[in-house]
C-alpha cells in the first residue's frame, strides 16, 4: 500500500537540491574570477558567504521536507532578488551593464525550480520572468535579444519544464492511490461476496424458492427470504464502499445494474468495474429500469429477466432479455403510430441522445432483447 504521506514530487525535491549545488559552485567560480572587479571586492566575500548559508538553508529544507510550503518558497524569491539587487552595492554601473548580475542567474534559477516544483508550470514560468526582470532593471532598460541571449527563453522553459514534471507526479500518484485502494477494496468485495454467496444467500435462495413451491403461509416466508436475498445482494454489490476511489465525475455501470438484482432479474456484470460518465451511466440505467418495467407489465407474471454487462473497450453492451413470450410483429410500430411511444422514447431516444443506438429483437421462439450500446467517446463520454 502506498504510504497517504508519500511526497509524490520529493524526487524532484532532490534533484533541484543537487541543481543548487552546481548553481552555487559556479557562482563561486564566477566570485573567484570577477571579484577583483569589484568596486568594493570585500563586501562581494561577505555577501557570497550569506548566499552559502542560505543556499545550505534551502537544501536542508527541501531535503527535509519542512521548506516545501508556499512561504518558504516565497522567501527564497525574495531573497534571490534581493542578491541580485545587491549587484548594485558592489560594482559600479559599467561593470553592471557589462556583466550578468552577481550571484549569477544560474544561481537564481533555483528560485524558478522551487516555485514551478510546489505550484506548477505557471508559477515557475512567472518566477522566471521576475528573475530576468530583476535582471532588467538592474541595467536600467529591457533588451531582449533572443539570438544573442537567450536567457529568457531557458528561463521560462525551466519553469515550464519542472512544473509540468511535479504537475504529471502528482497525478501519476494520485491515480497509482487511488488503483491501490481500489484493488484492495474490489478483492475485499470478492472475498466476502463468496463467503456469503457459498452461505447465507444460497439458503435463503433455497428458501425462497421451495416456499413459493409450497405455497400457502410458507409463502410469506419465501417472500421475505427473497427479500432478504435481494437486500444482501446489493449490499454486497452497492458501490458506496468504492465511491471515494472512482472520480466524482464518473460512475460504476456494474455497480448500477446490479442494484436491480432480483428474484426474477438475473444481473451479471464483469469482474472489473465498468466507468462511465455519470450523467451516461444514469441514463442507461435508467434505460434498463424501463426495459425491465415493460417485462414485468408485459412478459407476464412468471417471466424471468436477463441483464448483461459487457464491456468492449471502444463501447459499453447492455443486453435485458426475458422468456416471456415477445412481442408480435408490427406492435412496436403500431404503438408508436397511434403515439403510445414510452418504449420508443424512454429506451431508444435516451440511447440516441447519448449517441448510442438501442435495437429490439423478438425472436419467433418467444423472449424479447434489448441491446443497448454506448460508445465511450460519443456524445457525454469520454
């Protein structure tokens, strides 16, 4: 299972901090070789050694966890500019002009790294363009020479780069969280689903039906057996245990049809759960609720339903087949003439709206079927 505190981005964390490492020893070497330039070189020493704690400040803090917050990160943006600014306290304005800014842009980077690492390619982009602004004013004008220097350029694609590296992390280790969990919670359904269905729910199945067989009192108590049944059967079923791992914005279609389960409604669904859109799923469902309705007012008291889930990958089947002895030929059209068009609008207009089709079948043995086909790409999927 993976730890619910595991940093998903503290790879990133790391790596920025050896980044740090390299800005800050050629910021020395930049030191080393231009401080002699300086119009006051022991000031540059003091100010150096300030960047050298700060910079072992940050790789402590982000190695351990504790400076990955927006105030920490803030802090470091202002105190980069800060040094940067400081160019002006140790050099004079023809060495400015001609000269990156003292502690290096390099070095400043990390600023840009750390800010597109907590908030995303848009706040490191940002970072970068206060850098190379900070840069800017410094020499009092903006010239931007893309062929000679190139610098904005790489700055930007830093903070977009590293940005949308920590962004994909976390989405990567939200979806792995969520699979485990799910994983986890469907082989926990399963286990009890067979504990149960090799027990309790063979029994009172058994009760139920030899009860109607008898008849008489004993059946009301096969009516409450079937009930029971029914009722053990969904909550083995229900997808509220797994309602936190699936998306809010999508729905289990296996865990909705199975709530239909009954006596005389065989529901049987695939293993895994079958996502939909929400909104799509409810209106198959509901489709299905009407299909089963025209078996109980129309297949007669006795016939039994059939409903199959199946998923094809590109689009979802939904077949509902009873026993009952069909439709005649020409009825669904004459009913639909004379305007009694429930079957026609509930069943094959949901269908169509959701840009699917529902085709009617009533073989001459007798038995009406449904199939209902979504595509996950057509209209309301995804």
């Amino acid at each position: 299972m993976i730890a619910a505190t595991a940093d998903p981005v503290a790879p990133l964390w790391r790596a920025a901090q050896v980044f740090r490492l390299l800005s800050w020893s050629y910021a020395l070497y930049f030191q080393v070789s231009k401080y002699h330039e300086l119009d006051r070189p022991g000031l540059s020493w003091v100010l150096f050694g300030l960047l050298t704690v700060w910079t072992i400040a940050c790789g402590a803090a982000y190695l351990g966890g504790f400076g990955r917050r927006r105030g920490w990160v803030i802090a470091e943006a202002a105190v980069v500019i800060a040094f940067m600014g400081s160019t002006l306290m140790v050099a004079s304005g023809q060495w400015v002009l001609d000269n990156q800014s003292w502690p290096t842009t390099l070095w400043a980077t990390n600023a840009v790294v750390s800010a597109a690492i907590l908030a995303g390619p848009a706040a490191g982009m940002v970072m970068g363009l206060a850098v190379m602004g900070t840069a800017a004013a410094l020499k009092g004008a903006i010239a931007v020479d893309l062929v000679r220097s190139p610098t904005i350029l790489i700055e930007l694609a830093v903070g977009l780069a590293v940005g949308m590296a920590a962004t994909t992390a976390r989405r990567a280790h939200a979806e792995l969280e969520r699979a485990t969990r799910l994983s986890a919670a469907l082989a926990e359904r399963e286990r009890l689903s067979r504990q149960v269905h090799d027990g309790v729910m063979q029994v009172l199945a058994m009760v139920a039906r030899r009860g109607r067989e008898i008849g008489g009192e004993t059946a009301e108590l096969a009516e409450a057996a079937g009930e029971q049944e029914r009722a053990l059967r969904r909550l083995l079923s229900t997808e509220d245990t797994l309602a936190v791992q699936a998306p809010v914005t999508t729905s289990d279609l296996g865990a909705l049809l199975r709530r239909h389960s009954a006596d005389r409604v065989s529901v049987s669904v695939p293993a895994e759960a079958v996502y939909l859109d929400s909104a799509v799923a409810a209106e198959v469902e509901a489709a299905v609720v009407n299909a089963l309705t025209n078996v109980e007012r129309h297949a007669g008291p006795q016939a039994r339903a059939f409903v199959l889930l199946e998923d094809l990958g590109a689009e979802v089947v939904v077949s509902i087949r009873d026993d009952g002895p069909g439709i005649p030929e020409g009825r669904l059209a004459v009913a639909v003439a004379e305007g009694r068009v429930g079957v026609s609008k509930s069943i094959q207009g949901r269908m169509a709206a959701l840009g699917g089709r529902a085709d009617l079948t009533t073989p001459p043995s007798g038995g009406t079927e449904w199939e209902l086909t979504v595509p996950r790409s057509g209209k309301g999927g995804h």
